[in-house]
C-alpha cells in the first residue's frame, strides 16, 4: 500500500472521512477549472518578469511592435509576470543574438526578431550563432517597405529619384540602420539594378533614419510604413515606390518595383523567437500567449493599420522559414559584395 494510503488506513474513521471530503474537494475544484489533476500541477509559468528582447533600437518598428505587443498583454491581463522590453540592437542585432545565446535563463528570455536575425549571423560568422538552435514563438506578421524622400526634394515619382541620384554622381545620401540591415540590401539590389552609386549612413534603428529625412540630414530611405508614419501623416515625407508583391491601399497609386520590371519584393519578418534551451514547456505557454495575442481584435487591428499583412505559422512552418531566409539572405549579401 502507498504511503498516503497507508497514512489513511491508520486515522480514525472520523478523521479519514474529514480528508476524504477535503481530497473530494481539490477535485471538484480542479475539475471546474477543466483541468485533470496532473496538468494543473504541471502547467508552466513564468516565475519572475520576462525578458522582452528587441533587436533593434529604440522608436523603429521592432521595438513599436515590442511595445503594442507588451500593452496588449497588460491591457488584457495574458500573463502573470510582465514583459519587460530591452532594447539590444547594437551590431546589426549581434547584440540581442548574443545575449540570448549566453543566456542563464532560457525560460524566461524571448526576442522579437527582424530579419537581421537570418542576415547578422550570416555576416558575421565568427559570432557562432546558428538560428536553428532559437525556439520558433510565433511569426506575427510581415512587414512591406517603401522608398521614401522629402516632399521639398521636388522629387515626385520613381523615375525622377533614379534621375537625382545619378545626377550626383556618388553624392546623393541615404541612411538606414546599417550595412547587412533589411533597408541596406533593399539599397544594394537597387544600385545593382539600377547603376546607382550612392552614399550611405547607419542610424540607430528605422525610427531615427524616418526622422533624419524629416530633418533633411539624409536624401532617401527604405522605412517601413509604421516608422515612417508621423512623417508621412505631417506631409513631410512622400513614398514613390513599395517593395511589396502588390500595391499597397495605403499608399494609393505609389508603384511597385515589380511595376518597373524588377522581380524583386522583400517584407521584414516580425517574428517572436526563444532562447536556445527553452524547455518544451516554457515554449508551449509562450506559443499559446503569442497565439491569442495575434488573435486579438487589437492585433489585427495593428495589422490593418500599420499595413503589415498576417502570417501566422506553426514551430515546425517556422523553422522551415528560417531556412529558406537563410538561403535568401546568403543570395541577398552576396551581391552587395
């Protein structure tokens, strides 16, 4: 007979009765909840604040979508430790990348990526970082870019950007967050495609390079509708090509570069991953939390607004991504070279 049996046979029927009645309660109690015995102990939370890792600066699209993300799950109460954002986008996201590769604390560290997250690793190999060794969360949404200049430029369409920048012969300035970053190769493949030369300046994240051009320190940039926003809404900025499969409703009008007979699109992952050696289940309550915040009305209304298009996957559909990204981005960098 087992301990606790054994320990019951030997009370009083008085007091085996009193706990019985004390077991029958826990049950019906756990059976209330909808829960069996073993998966109510079992279930895992998070014992202290997550570590909410961005892997980009402040002000530019990670870290906004860090930071909806984050007032949704407050707002509605998703979790019982808060996520705490944390900015580490030193060297291209090595820094984020390396921080949750060291990690002590794998359970309770998760990053939303970009795609720097499959091109930093592939530049700088010495890092030692294989993605493959992340834990796939959730893939939110993908995210267009658009090619933006001042409104005081004069410049109005495409055709009169490519114009200006040859005219200057190597002088014309652009920013972005820097070279191997999303906005750098979607400038390379134009300069390949188009014999442009230009000059480029790194910026500490998308928000600081959308408000460079407002503040005319810059020519053009690559931003994502979300960064450019303000600027957009101010009429400081105007868009004059989108890097998206189709023309995008909030940009009425504004061409693709597919339209300028370039097949070439290319969308910002907006993605949330885990630390290398996350337990299976750490994962599962985070996949789940990540699940039914894209599910949220506040979600797909972040999606609608700031034109980013859903994409939801399961761990092993993102895996698979990451792969075919990694094939993508080795091309990509490759002819920067």
């Amino acid at each position: 007979m087992s301990e606790p049996l054994t320990h019951l046979a030997k009370q009083t029927g008085h007091q085996r009765e009193e706990d019985m009645n004390i077991l029958k309660t826990l049950a019906v109690g756990i059976a209330a909840l909808g829960l069996s015995a073993p998966a109510a102990m079992a279930e895992w939370q998070p014992r202290k604040p997550i570590d909410f890792v961005i892997m980009a600066g402040p002000g530019g699209g990670a870290d906004q979508i860090a930071r909806f993300i984050q007032s949704v799950a407050e707002k509605k109460d998703m979790t019982n430790r808060p996520l705490i954002p944390n900015n580490k986008g030193g060297g291209s996201g090595a820094e984020s990348l390396i921080w949750l590769n060291s990690t002590n604390d794998p359970d309770h560290t998760i990053l939303v990526t970009l795609n720097s997250f499959f091109s930093t690793p592939i530049r700088q190999p010495e890092l030692g970082i294989d993605i493959q060794t992340f834990t796939p969360i959730a893939m939110m949404g993908v995210d267009p870019f658009a090619l933006w200049v001042h409104k005081d430029s004069g410049i109005e369409t495409f055709e009169q950007w490519l114009d200006a920048v040859k005219a200057a012969d190597g002088e014309y300035v652009t920013g972005g967050t820097g070279t191997g970053q999303e906005d750098s190769i979607v400038f390379a493949y134009m300069n390949n495609a188009f014999d442009l030369k230009t000059k480029y300046i790194p910026f500490d994240g998308g928000g600081a390079v959308a408000a460079a051009l407002a503040g005319k320190q810059i020519m053009a940039t690559v931003n994502n509708p979300a960064e450019a926003r303000g600027f957009f809404q101010s009429g400081d900025v105007r868009p004059l090509l989108v890097f998206s499969d189709e023309q995008m409703s909030a940009y009425p009008g504004i061409p693709t570069l597919k339209e300028k007979g370039q097949d070439f699109s290319y969308y910002n992952q907006r993605a949330v991953v885990g630390a290398p050696g996350m337990s299976d289940e750490a994962a599962a309550y985070y996949q789940k939390l990540f699940e039914d915040i894209f599910n949220s009305e506040e979600w797909q209304g972040y999606l609608e607004a700031e034109s980013l298009s859903p994409l939801w996957m399961n761990a092993d559909e993102q895996r698979a991504y990451w792969q075919l990204q990694v094939e993508n981005h080795t091309k990509l960098l490759e002819g920067m070279k």
